[in-house]
C-alpha cells in the first residue's frame, strides 16, 4: 500500500495545505519520505460535519453489522502485510518482534469488542413497567437504555503506532459504542498512521456504512487538535501522551459553550513496594526482573517502574546490587522521537543534579542518535516527601528508590503519592499482613494492584483497569484498555410512557434482541 501523505477526510484522500512535515527515523535521524500537508480549521470542520452526519446512522446500526466493522477493520491490518511493520519500524525505533506484537493486541483488541458489541450487555436495558393502581400515586412505564455520546477525537500516543493510536483502544471502544471517530495522528507516525487509516476507511465503505464515520487528520502544531476538541460536534475526547498536553485539552473542553469529556491518559511513576520477606528471599531476581521491567521498549511505558520503596537493610542492599549490575549491563536504546529523547535527558540531569538523589547507576553508553541510557537513583524517604518534584515522571528508562526507615514510612510514603496507573507489591506469605495495611491507600491511589508482577504489559480483557486517579488520568471511573472502555462512550437514555411502537428494539417488550435486561429489578432475558 502506497503512503502519499494525504489526510482521509471521510471518502476523501486530502492534502492539507497548512504546513509540510515528514516522519523522522529515530535511529538514523534522517526524514522520511513522503512529506505530509498538515491540516488546519477547514480540515476539523469538514471531518466533523461528515462525523456529526454519519452518527444517527452509525448509532443505530444492527450489532452484528457494528461487529463486523470491527471484524473487517482488524483483517484489513493484517492484509497490509509487512509494509504496515516496515514503517512502523522507520517511524519508531521500536523492534520488529514488539511491533508485531502490537499489530496482535491492536487486532486482538477489535475482534474482542466486536465480541462485546454482538452480546449487546453494554447496552444495559433497564424497565420498570407501569403501575396504574399503585397508590398512593400510579408508577409510569419507565425504560432505559444506553446509547453513544456522538463522534469522539482521538490522539493517537507516540509510543504505541498501532495499539494506542489510530485503530487503537480508544478508536475500537468508540467505533463499539457507536461513535464516528476523527483522530488526530501523531507525527511522529504518520506513515503507520496513513496505512491504518486506510485499512478503517475500506472498511468503512465494504460494511456500507457513512463515510464520515472515520477520518484521519494530520497538523504540523497544536492547533489542529485544539481546533478538533473545540468543535462543537465532537462530543468527547480520548488522549494518551503527556500532562501537558492532556491537561491543555481538558481546559479547551471545559472551556466550550458545551463542555465535553476528555478521557486523557497522562502521566505515572508506578510505585513498586519491595516487602521485606519478598527481598529476603529472592532480592537478586527482583533485581533482575526490575531492570527487566524499567528498560523494554526503552522504558517508553506509561506503565514503567518509574519509583520503588524498600525498608533499609542488607537485603535492600542485595536488590541494589543486582539492580545495579543488570542495568549497567543494559545497551542503551532509541527512543521514538528527538523530542522524547530531549525530555528524557533533561529529566534524568534534573534528578542527577538534585542534592537529595544519589546515582546507583547508568545503563550502557549511547551509540547513537536519540539513544538513552537506563538510570536507576535513590533517594531517602524525607527527601521525597520534602521535593513534589520527585514525583515527576521521568517518561523513559529511569527510575528512583526510596529507602524507607520502616514499613511505616513506606506508607507514609505511599499517602503523598499522586494518582497513579499501577501499585505493585513485591510479597511473600510472611508479609501478608503488611501488604493488607497497604492496600486500602492502594486503592486510593491506583487503577490496578498487582502482587509479583510487573506493571508493564497491560493485558486487553473484561476485567482490566488501565486507568486511575489523577494525573494518571483525567477520569478515574474509567479504563482506556479492556472492554469497560466502551462505557466512556455511552450515556444513558430514559423512555416515559413511549409509545410502544416508538420505543427502540433494546427495551421492547418480548426482547426483539434477546439482550440481557434487568425488567422490574430482576436480570433475565424475557
Ligand atoms: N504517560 C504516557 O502514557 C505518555 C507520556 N508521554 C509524555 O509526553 C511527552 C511528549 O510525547 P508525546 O507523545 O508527543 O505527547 P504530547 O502530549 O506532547 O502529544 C500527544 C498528542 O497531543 C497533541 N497535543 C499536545 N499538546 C497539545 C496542545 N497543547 N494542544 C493541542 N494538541 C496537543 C500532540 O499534537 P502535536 O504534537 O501535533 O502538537 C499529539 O498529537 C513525552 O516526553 C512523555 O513525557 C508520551 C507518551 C505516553
Ligand atoms: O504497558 C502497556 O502495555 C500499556 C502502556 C500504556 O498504556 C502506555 O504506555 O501508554
């Protein structure tokens, strides 16, 4: 498939005329044919109008035929075959075997909301049937049913091409709901975003729908995405990227005649709770595992172990000292833009140079551009409670230790710490009891608890979480990984008295669907 560099406004391939930028290879440094035109206001208006004309179609479509969207979108990835891996390779940095494990999790992702979409359960009908003769006054027919909130932007995320951007989670989730989606491509994919693009606009049109339903835009600054959240017929926003950025587009949202949602996904540092039994037994494989965890994918997870707590003492030490040894030993690695590499370096000199952080250790030194070494700090317990800028995130192969005096100052610590994506604890049976003390603060602060893993690596299920408070997320109730996902896009609608005959097919009597429904508080699917 031939990449040209145009936007896809609905049917239509565009060039913008607003600015022109190429891909840049992280690796060589070098740019990437072809150049993109970027897009500007007549852009954002065209797409959102084809956006805002398709819904009523789209919202309404058969489940089976939303399912098969889905379906096809996900066969139409495939089918661009290794051009799609190639460019994303040239685009990223990231490695072959990753990025073809991104492709699975992005089709994966699709084919199990198509699932989702055909069981129909989002939907949640609800009917309280009348009661005339209830006294002292007579309860009127009341049903409920969830329908989409309208065409939804999404950012496509710098660091996963395929899964977090333009046929991503947030795509998949909308597209489920019955969302017109326009994304934002990012640029320093647009190439992989282009090939994608393509592969939903076939899909588009093989499934006969509107073809307003998707369209990809491209810009060479802030304001296109600024000019697309502001729009008055998106009606919400999926993000994942940086605080900056999130919080940017939170304010232009809020700031609307209509406020909308923005469901942003932003920053986190991933607390990791060393438990003494767990380093008294096995502190050289958590070191290993660490490192292991803290430099895949050069450490460009929203997910890394970006802090660790640990009671003081000779096992701690034994962890440090493996720690230090694998990631002296790790090579350094490229990242996936000269601007994420920037940030990187500045972030891990900021740290180095503050009189509070010691340096354990540096990875392996760089070879070439845009290539980051792994740095693992340490820090006391006071010293991070006295410096909030400790907590930054630091969006790369860095992490920091906090040595705690006592379990108590672990939880101490644990209090202060902002909203985060992840809490992990390291445990054995013997610290059971501490890890219990813990949990309710986890809890408050995190979106996923995990016991002896590693928060990278966020698994695509029902069950999922990838969320959590703030700045983890502009919007805790929610998960932008995980089939929950669709219900960011839905809201609910209530039917009083409706005539039968008027009434959507979700809440008819004798359940046209054969969904299951919740009818005078009891779930069934009469
Ligand atoms: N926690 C996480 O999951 C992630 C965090 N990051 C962090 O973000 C930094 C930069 O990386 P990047 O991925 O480019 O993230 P950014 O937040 O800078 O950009 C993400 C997307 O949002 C757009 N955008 C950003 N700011 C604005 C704004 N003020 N108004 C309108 N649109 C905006 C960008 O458009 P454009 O660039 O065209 O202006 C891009 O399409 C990293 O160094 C890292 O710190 C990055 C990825 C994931
Ligand atoms: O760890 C993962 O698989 C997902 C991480 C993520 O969402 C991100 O880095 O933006």
């Amino acid at each position: 498939m031939t990449i040209t560099g145009e936007m896809l406004i609905g049917a239509q391939a565009h060039r913008g005329g607003e600015g022109e930028f190429r891909a840049v290879d992280p690796a060589s440094g070098e740019a990437l044919e072809p150049a993109f035109g970027g897009g500007g206001a007549a852009e954002v208006d065209r797409a959102c109008v084809l956006a805002r004309a398709a819904f009523d179609v789209f919202r309404e479509t058969g489940l089976d035929q939303r399912a098969t969207f889905l379906e096809t979108v996900a066969r139409n990835i495939l089918d661009i075959g290794d051009d799609l891996i190639d460019r994303a390779m040239a685009e990223s940095g990231l490695p072959r075997a990753r990025l073809e494990g991104e492709r699975g999790r992005t089709v994966g992702q699709l084919r199990l909301f198509a699932q989702v979409v055909r069981e129909g359960g989002w939907i949640e009908p609800r009917i309280d049937p009348a009661m005339p003769d209830r006294k002292p006054l007579p309860r009127p027919d009341i049903r409920q049913r969830h329908i989409p909130l309208g065409p939804v932007a999404v950012f496509g995320a710098s660091n996963f091409p395929l899964a977090f951007s333009v046929a991503g989670g947030d795509t998949a989730s909308a597209f489920a709901a019955g969302c017109p989606v326009v994304v934002k491509g990012h640029g320093a994919h647009p190439g992989t975003s282009e090939l994608v693009g393509r592969a939903i606009r076939a899909a588009v049109a093989s499934c006969g729908l509107p073809e307003g339903v998707f369209s990809l835009l491209f810009g060479t600054g802030n304001e296109i995405g600024t000019a697309l959240v502001a729009d008055p017929r998106i009606k919400a926003v999926g993000f994942t990227g940086s605080r900056r950025g999130g919080l940017a587009l939170m304010e232009v949202a809020a700031r609307r005649p209509e406020p909308i949602p923005v469901y942003a996904e932003m920053s986190s540092i991933n607390p990791v709770f060393l438990m003494p039994a767990a380093l008294a037994s096995r502190a050289e494989a958590l070191g290993k595992g660490f490192v292991a965890s803290l430099t895949m994918g050069a450490g460009q997870f929203c997910t890394n172990p970006g802090i660790l707590l640990g009671v003081e003492g000779p096992d701690l030490d034994r962890f440090v000292a493996a720690a230090v040894e694998a990631l002296g030993g790790s090579a350094a690695s490229t990242m996936l833009t000269p601007g994420i590499h920037a940030a990187y370096d500045s972030g891990v000199a900021k740290l180095a140079a503050s009189g509070a952080v010691t340096t354990l250790a540096r990875g392996m030194a760089c070879s070439g551009p845009n290539q980051a070494q792994a740095a693992f700090f340490t820090t006391t317990a006071d010293a991070f409670l006295a410096d909030t800028g400790l907590q930054e995130e630091v969006f790369g192969a860095a992490s920091l230790l906090i040595r705690c005096g006592d379990a108590a100052a672990m939880k101490t610590v644990a209090e202060r710490l902002e909203g985060q994506l992840t809490a992990t604890v390291q445990m054995d049976a013997e610290d059971k009891a501490a890890v219990a003390a813990l949990i309710p603060t986890l809890e408050r602060k995190a979106g996923r608890i995990l016991a002896n893993g590693w928060p990278t690596g966020v698994e695509v299920c029902h069950a999922m979480v990838h969320g959590g408070p703030f700045p983890a997320t502009s919007d805790p109730r929610s998960t932008s990984v995980g089939t929950l996902a669709i219900r960011r896009f839905l809201r609910p609608v209530c039917y009083q008295d409706i005539p039968a005959d008027l009434l959507p097919e979700a809440v008819r009597d004798g359940n046209p669907l054969g969904l299951w429904r919740r009818v005078d508080g009891e779930l069934g699917r009469e």
